[in-house]
C-alpha cells in the first residue's frame, strides 16, 4: 500500500468517525434540540457530493467514508426528528 492509500484511509477512517460519539449521545441520552438540522443535510448534501466524486475518480477510500457518513447523518436526522417530536408532543 502506497503512502497515498495509506493517508487517504486514515482520513477517511478519522473523518467517518467524527459521527460516532454524536450518534451515541443522541441515541443514549435522547436529547437532540441543539442539533442543527440544516448541518445534517449540508452533511448529506456534502458527502452525497464526495460520493460522486469518488464514484467517477475511483476513489475507494473517500467512496467508503462518504457513503457512511451519509448513512450516519440520516440516522442521526431519524434520532433528531422523532427525539424532537416527543419533546414537542
């Protein structure tokens, strides 16, 4: 493995896990009012945009880390919306 493969799967590893420690507070504590909706679909928007990106360039590190952080933001939208919802209710 190239030192360029190398770096890239590290960036991508450290950047996927960026959305970890959110997704487990919001899931532990049920509390997600001061998360920014509109950060999770920029996040969405943005990722779907690396996606592209990797898909035509053959990037595989940046195709893997873009499609979990998409993954990861639409839960994290899921936990938000119904989280929110209780506390509106």
């Amino acid at each position: 493995m190239t030192a360029e493969e190398i770096s890239g799967w590290l960036a991508a590893i450290f950047t996927t896990l960026i959305f970890v420690p959110q997704l487990h507070k919001a899931y532990t504590t049920k509390k997600t009012q001061d998360l920014s909706m509109m950060m999770i679909v920029l996040a969405i928007m943005g990722n779907s945009a690396w996606l592209v990106q990797a898909l035509l360039t053959s990037n595989t590190p940046l195709m893997v880390c873009a499609a979990l952080i998409i993954i990861m933001s639409f839960i994290l939208m899921i936990f938000k919306y119904s989280n929110d919802k209780k506390t509106q209710d």
